[in-house]
C-alpha cells in the first residue's frame, strides 16, 4: 500500500521561498585543489589544520556512511549532533502556533523540548503497557495540523523496540513524517529502516554516532530521508554546523570498523551478564526486554534505590518521573570492570 504523500503539503511556506545562505565553500567546489591559492573567505592564510573552514556538505564523511549504509549521498544530512538535526525537522516543516507533532511517551525528552522552543503543539499519546505504539490512539490524535510522529525504536528509557507493523501502518496511513530515531540500533538484532527509504518518501531516519560509536564528545548525528527531505534540511542548516575536528575524527572511527564491532559485542555480552545476575536481586522487581545498550528495570523504591547507589559511587539514572516508568532506575551497560563494581554495589545494598 502506497501512501498518498506529498512533501510540498508540509514544507513551511518561508522556507518553500527561501533563498539558503550561500558560503565561500559552497561556490567552489573542486576536487583537485592541491594547488589552489584561496582566498575567497577571509579565512586567516596561516596553516594550523583549521584555519580554513570545515567542508559545509561534509562529503567525506557522508560518501562513508553512504557505502556501509548502501544509500545515497543526497539522502544524508549531518548535524551538531542529533538534537540540531530533530530541530532542523520542526524548523523546516511546523509552523509555529499553528502545527503540532506526535510523541509517544515514555520515550527522548528533547522531542518535546524542541517542539516548545518552536512553539508547535506537542500531542503525546502514551505507549501501551509493554512499551508499543498504541496506533488507534495515535490515528485518533492525527489533524491536519499534525506534521511528524517520533518514534524512537530502541527505545528511551525502556530499552525494547517497536513492532514492524505499527511502523509499516504508520509509514502507509500518515500523511506527514514518520521519524524513526535509531540511536541505540546498533544494539538491537531488527535491521535498520534505513533498508526501507526507497519505499516510503515520508520516512526519516535518525542516528548518532554517540552511542555504538562512541563519539558522543564530537557531537555528529545523521538524518536519513529521501532526496527531497534531505534538500529542504540544507536550506536552512547552518553552513558550518559541523566542524572540521569533528569531521576528522568522525573518518578516523567509520574507518575502524573492526574496533567498533568489537565495542559492540562486549556490549551485547556485557549485558546480557547483567540481566542475568539482576534477576538474583531482591529489591528488582521487573527487569523490561532490551535491545539497546542499557536496562531499564522496576524496583522497591527508585529514589532511595538510586541514592544508595550514589552513596557506593555508581551512577545510574532515576527514571521514576516518567511515564510508566514509576519506580524505574536505567542502567547503562559499562566494561566488565565498571558492571563489576555495579554488581558488587547492588549486592551490597
């Protein structure tokens, strides 16, 4: 089933006229510059290794991700992290005061805190019990108005993540965005959406290199989308919203493909150690399914669960204010010696 999708319905008129800034970067582009005297950006002529600006399309980078993730270069975006790329979606297709999205709670706060600093109404629609997308419920919240869905699958804080068919539902019958964001994908044994961008315009994908790659300090998230999304995100980004350190060190990990497969399979085997040894402590009483790179699980008493931790020099987070999350603690899964300490620590107490 094809969904009758058109993105012209969803673009914010400003932006449909918007003529983007265009940077010195931007007006020569030229593969062969070896010997190219520039001066044409009022950049500082000393060489240092950033006294000249960072690529604004970042192709090195993006032509990467574009072969290990077997899509196109134009059907990448990059970001100050993933937080700037979520933004960049409010900015190009909500209307502020006058649009609204769709959050299912439990699940990423910024989605809501971007959508009040843009000031578009954000609809939360709970998930289910055993942390699903409640589609009747969420079909009935749909307005006109209503441009994007987020859908954080692994999800968080809870860990599990979505069923194939509330999303192939979703992707069919919404006429807006459906933005899956898969940071914690890499954990999880469901293949990427990623698989699935040819066959639905209206899909959008987000992902980090935070997480399974461990470059949560260089801030770098990546959209995924068709060309035409990809296209009005460029409009309106900032030329150099990711710099050139950043980029450099972002080639240095894709290209250590080995070393971040490891990091992942110690995760993977890292955790599943620590469920095990969960079920043996009295005061957990509900471990929730994970396919992500922490645990979130149910105790007697979240607020003094998480100080007594505190007080033994382990830091977790206190999820007990969430919804359906009342007296949950989420643990991130750390190297054997860190799960050590954390297990000695919750035998202790």
């Amino acid at each position: 089933m094809k969904n009758n999708f058109n993105i012209n319905d969803l673009i914010r008129e400003n932006v449909k006229v918007l003529k983007p800034y265009s940077s010195a970067r931007d007006e020569f582009e030229d593969f062969d510059t070896a010997n190219m005297v520039f001066l044409d950006a009022n950049e500082n002529p000393f060489e240092n290794g950033v006294n000249r600006y960072p690529d604004p399309q970042q192709m090195s980078v993006k032509g990467i991700l574009a072969k290990q993730r077997n899509v196109k270069t134009s059907q990448i975006l990059l970001g100050n992290g993933s937080d700037e790329v979520l933004d960049l979606l409010f900015r190009a297709f909500c209307e502020p005061k006058v649009d609204n999205v769709i959050t299912l709670p439990p699940t990423y706060g910024m989605y809501g805190v971007l959508a009040n600093i843009n000031a578009v109404e954000n609809k939360e629609v709970l998930l289910s019990n055993d942390f699903q997308p409640q589609i009747e419920k969420i079909m009935a919240a749909i307005t006109d108005a209503t441009k994007m869905i987020f859908l954080c699958s692994p999800n968080n804080p809870t860990g599990n993540t979505f069923s194939d068919e509330s999303i192939v539902y979703l992707l069919q019958n919404f006429k807006g965005l459906v933005v899956i964001d898969e940071a914690y994908i890499d954990f999880s044994q469901k293949e990427s959406w990623i698989n699935e961008l040819d066959e639905y315009p209206n899909l959008v994908i987000t992902q980090t290199l935070s997480k399974a790659y461990g470059l949560a300090g260089i801030r770098l998230g990546i959209c995924y989308g068709s060309s035409e999304v990809i296209s009005v995100l460029n409009k309106i980004k900032p030329p150099y919203n990711v710099n050139e350190l950043s980029q450099k060190r972002a080639l240095s990990r894709l290209d250590d493909s080995n070393q971040i497969g490891k990091e992942i399979a110690s995760i993977i085997t890292q955790r599943e150690a620590l469920l095990k040894v969960l079920l043996d402590i009295n005061f957990v009483e509900k471990i929730y399914p994970t396919e992500a790179n922490f645990i979130l699980i149910k105790v007697d008493d979240a607020n003094k669960r998480y100080a007594d931790l505190i007080a033994k020099g382990i830091v977790i987070r206190n999820r007990t204010t969430q919804a359906l999350c009342e007296n949950t603690l989420r643990l991130t899964v750390g190297t054997e010696e860190e799960n050590r300490k954390l297990i000695a620590a919750l035998k202790e107490i």
